[in-house]
C-alpha cells in the first residue's frame, strides 16, 4: 500500500487515516499466559512492555491499567469457556509506579511493572473454598485510555497464577542427625 502527498492536502497521513489509527496501544505480551511461582519467591517482578503504534505514533499518549473484577470475568470467561477462573485479591500484587503510564512524543515503547506476592496469592489459594480441577487463579491486567485506541486482541494480559510451596525430601525414611564439634 503506498500514498504520497502534498503539503496540507486533504490526503497527507493526518487526513488519510481516521483519528482513532494514529495512535494504537499494545501489549509486547498479550493474552492468556501461565505463571509457575513459588512461596520462596515471594515479590515476583513481572514486566509488561507496551507500545505506541499506529500511523502517528510521534503523537504523547496516556494508558491505565486494571485489573478486572470476578462479574466480569464470570461473564466473559467462566460461562464461556466452562471455568472457574477466580480473581486474586488486590493486597496480592500492586503496580510498582501507578497504574497510569504515559508516552511523550517520540516515545514507542515503555515498561509498566507489578509485583505478584507469590506468598499471598498461595494462602489465597489454600483458603479458597469448593476447589476443582477447572478452578485456577488469575490476575487480569486489562489496558485503557480515554484518549488512545487500545489494540482490542493486543491490550490484556490474562495472567494464571500456579503457586507452589517447594517441598524438601531427604532420601530414605530416615533422618540421622549430625553433630559437628568444634
């Protein structure tokens, strides 16, 4: 697809293209992805790139993140796919710098960061009631803006949480204690 253009023309790229594709906001990683934690890492750092793209994406744009609530989640992923997906409490994780992350002009590509209490999210699990083989636990991280075009298939991270505590074995069934003398 190739255009040119003339110097204030009715067809230059701001006219030739609608406002809504000038700027587009997308996830490097997107959609449903699983997480295998452990209790003895208790503050994951999980780093989500986002970009600016689009016809003009000199232009400065404001994104939000959130995370959506169990209604929500119920209604479009559980009664649809069959699920039990559930929604980790908010004390589980946080957003290291707010939600909102803002891109000046020139600006493609910026990290947002969170941080998963993997410790949290494990009591969470196992204080959980009627859990079953369907049920899994998932913090969904959805991207917003009043303002910019965010990619509808590119602008959430669907992250399932699997938390495990290490368990330690020694081999054998016994344990022989050892004493060291000085």
């Amino acid at each position: 697809f190739l255009y040119s253009s003339c110097s204030n023309s009715a067809y230059d790229a701001d006219n030739f293209y609608p406002s809504k594709y000038h700027k587009i906001m997308l996830l490097k990683q997107y959609g449903k992805q699983t997480y295998d934690l452990a209790t003895v890492q208790t503050d994951y750092q999980d780093t989500m790139v986002v970009y600016k793209a689009g016809s003009n994406p000199g232009l400065t744009a404001d994104v939000n993140f959130q995370v959506l609530d169990q209604a929500t989640i119920d209604a479009q992923y559980n009664e649809v796919e069959g699920m039990d997906y559930r929604v980790v409490p908010q004390e589980d994780y946080e957003f290291n710098s707010g939600s909102e992350v803002k891109f000046e002009s020139g600006e493609t590509g910026k990290n947002f960061v969170m941080t998963i209490h993997a410790d949290k999210v494990y009591a969470f699990m196992q204080n959980s009631q009627n859990v079953t083989s369907k049920t899994k636990f998932v913090l969904p991280v959805k991207m917003t803006s009043a303002n910019d075009t965010i990619n509808s298939d590119m602008g959430y991270s669907f992250k399932i949480l699997n938390v495990q505590q290490p368990l330690i074995s020694l081999p054998g069934n016994s344990y022989n204690a050892f004493t060291y003398e000085t």
